[in-house]
C-alpha cells in the first residue's frame, strides 16, 4: 500500500461539526485583510468615479437643480418634460440611423479586413499598425483632418476626388441628406481598427487543420470565410456587435464636432440632447432633465442588452 493511501486511511473522517467555523478572526488569518487591503484602492475608485456618480444621476433625475442652488425635489417631472420635448423623436430616430449605418457599414468591414489581413505573413504587423493607427489619433484631431476632407468648396479633398470623375461638389456636412452618413464614415474609419485587432486575436485560435480539410474538398476562399472562419468567431461576432450597438447609441463626438446637431437637427443625438439639456443654457443648464434622459437612456441599453444575450445565447453556444 503505498503512503498516499496510507495517510487516507489513518485519516479520519472529517465531520460538519468538526470543521472550522468561519468567524472574523479565521477570516483575518487566512488573508482575508490582506487581500481587502489590496482591493481597497480599486474599490475606493470604481465607486466614486463610478457607482457614485450613476447613484447621483438617479437623485438628481427627480431634482430640480443648476448644481448651484439648493436642489428642489420635482419627482416625474423631469420624465415628463423629455417625454413632451418634440426634439426627443428626432433625436432617437437620428441615433438610430446613425446606428443603422454603422452596423451597415461598420461592422462587416473590419471582419473583411481582419480575414484578409491574417492570410498576409511577411506584411501582417505593417497592416495591423496601419489598421490600429486611426484609434491612436485624438478624436479632435480626426475630425479637424476629416472636416478638411469634408470642405464642401470644389477644392476640398473629397470634392476634388470625385471632380475627376465629373461629379459634385457635394456639401457633405451642409446638407440634411449627406451629413449623417458624412458622420458614419468618419467614426467607421476612427474606430474599425480596435475590432479589427479582436478579430485577429481570435482567428489565432482558430485550428488550421479546419482549413487544411476545406482545402482538400476544394472550398474556395468565400466558402471557407463562411463555413469555418465565421462559425469559429461567433461568439467574438456577437460581443462585438452589441459594443457597436450601444457604442452607436451613445454617439456624441461626431455629431457634436462636426455639426452641432444640424443641418436642422439631423445629426442631433440622444446624447447630444442630453448635452444640451445640461450646457446648452451656460451655468443655468437643466441637469434634472439631463440626469433624467441619462437615466431612460441607461435603462434601455440595459434592457436590450439583456434581450439581445438571452435571445443569441443558443446560437453563440452552438
């Protein structure tokens, strides 16, 4: 019998009463301070700069408060006042063309991109910078450099282009048709490159003896992006497409840079009208109505998220 065995078998057995009752003092010496001690710094920032300020907007969405005065308790009707604001319809179905673009847009290119890009072998880390590279750039600065693309005169750079071919001048950000896909482009191009680097994180793990067996039944290229490549990045697929999802609902940064919410509010945003809700009157912004669409804004994402990975779960899994 060997010694393992041994030691089991002089053993006894361990009862419920003879185990070790867990009080403060056990807890301690186990390293429970320790690790407390370690976590509390982490702990102290993610509140305040994270719990504290959503437990601040739920507060404040039921005040009426300029962050000066004395706030004074309203209730409903911050609610009410967005829910009766006529510029809130416009906003949301701004927002969501704006999101529907994007996902037309921008989210098929940076996979198409990350395929073609992990088929390279002696360019691939030329290529990766050149697609992180937007996600470098400030977002002041990427947009200064896309509004001089966007000059609507005959010698801007866009204009220019598409002069050669006898067509334009187009008054890309002047006018209510052009200017929200205007806008798409411009955030497609500043944000593609971080999918992309996702994308190819996973195309790693994928097994090249999946490709090897679709070369030898002859699949093409197309056949092996659809039938291997895809099924193995589903689940990568779908987190990034409910990022773009509500990273396309809080658009703000493009809209507010490039037009202010015109040409005749159509590029203003849900957060570009909580923007103006709280500093589009100087010191006397109306931060309760802010506060108030935050909140509904907040819930929503929530609840679609929600429904989104209750309703993919199957499909992600299989």
């Amino acid at each position: 019998m060997s010694s393992t065995s041994e030691l089991l078998r002089r053993r006894p057995p361990r009862s419920a009463a003879g185990r070790r009752r867990r009080t403060a003092l056990t807890w301690v010496h186990d390293g429970g301070l320790t690790t407390l001690l370690f976590a509390a710094p982490l702990l102290i920032v993610f509140t305040l700069f994270s719990w504290y300020p959503i437990v601040r907007a739920v507060v404040m969405s039921v005040q009426q408060t300029n962050l000066v005065t004395k706030p004074v308790y309203v209730g409903w009707a911050n609610f009410h006042q967005v829910l009766s604001d006529p510029l809130l319809p416009t906003a949301v179905r701004n927002t969501g063309y704006f999101a529907v673009l994007a996902l037309v847009l921008g989210y098929p290119v940076p996979l198409f991109l990350s395929v073609l890009m992990s088929d390279l072998r002696r360019s691939r880390g030329l290529f990766t910078v050149l697609a992180y590279l937007p996600v470098v750039v400030p977002p002041v600065v990427a947009v200064l450099l896309w509004r001089f693309f966007y000059d609507s005169s005959p010698d801007g750079v866009f204009n220019t282009i598409f002069g050669w071919v006898h067509l334009g001048p187009f008054s890309w950000l002047d006018s209510a048709r052009t200017a929200m896909p205007s806008l798409v482009l411009e955030a497609t191009w500043a944000a593609a490159g971080g999918t992309v680097i996702i994308y190819l994180a996973a195309l790693v793990a994928v097994p090249p003896e999946l490709y090897d067996a679709a070369d030898v039944d002859g699949a093409s290229t197309w056949r092996k992006v659809w039938h291997v490549t895809v099924p193995q990045l589903r689940g990568v697929m779908l987190i990034t497409l409910i990022l773009q999802i509500i990273g396309t609902a809080q658009v703000f940064i493009e809209p507010y840079l490039f037009t202010r919410g015109g040409p005749d509010n159509s590029t203003t945003t849900v957060l570009l009208l909580i923007y103006d809700y709280a500093f589009g009157n100087s010191l006397g912004g109306d931060y309760g109505a802010a506060a108030a669409l935050s909140l509904m804004l907040a819930v929503f994402l929530a609840v679609f998220s929600l429904l989104f990975f209750r309703v993919t779960r199957s499909w992600s899994s299989s």
